[in-house]
C-alpha cells in the first residue's frame, strides 16, 4: 500500500515538473501538425488553431488555481 502510495506521488511530481518546464505539448488531433484533412480540402486545426501545441491539462489546471488565488487575495 505504502509503495503504490509512492508511485502515485512520484508520478504527480514528475507530471507536475513536465508542466512547470514544457508547459505546451504537440496536439494529438493533427499530430503537431497544425492542418487536417478535411472533405472540401485543408483546414487549420480546430483544436490547436494551427499553432501545432497545446497548453497541457496539468498547465490548464495550475493556471486556473493561481487566478482562483489571485482572485481571492485581493
């Protein structure tokens, strides 16, 4: 129980570092690519807006707690 305790944090931990240091990662829909294939031809990427990354899950949810905080403290 206590190691699959550990694993968990060291997991978060090393997830939380990647989004400190590498806050975008390559989208997935285009595969980091920025256009897709569409019937009438090529369009830019609905997800990425054809910027070929995207702000990372954990990036998204540290940056709506500091806003919360912010908000907060003021």
């Amino acid at each position: 129980m206590v190691l699959a305790s550990l694993a968990i944090l060291l997991t978060l931990a090393g997830y939380a570092t990647l989004c400190a240091i590498s806050p975008f990662g390559a989208c997935r829909k285009c595969d980091a690519t920025g256009i897709r294939q569409a019937r009438k031809g090529i369009k830019l990427c609905r997800r990425c807006h054809g910027q070929r990354y995207r702000l990372r899950a954990g990036r998204r949810l540290l940056n709506a707690s500091r806003t919360v905080h912010r908000d907060g403290t003021r």
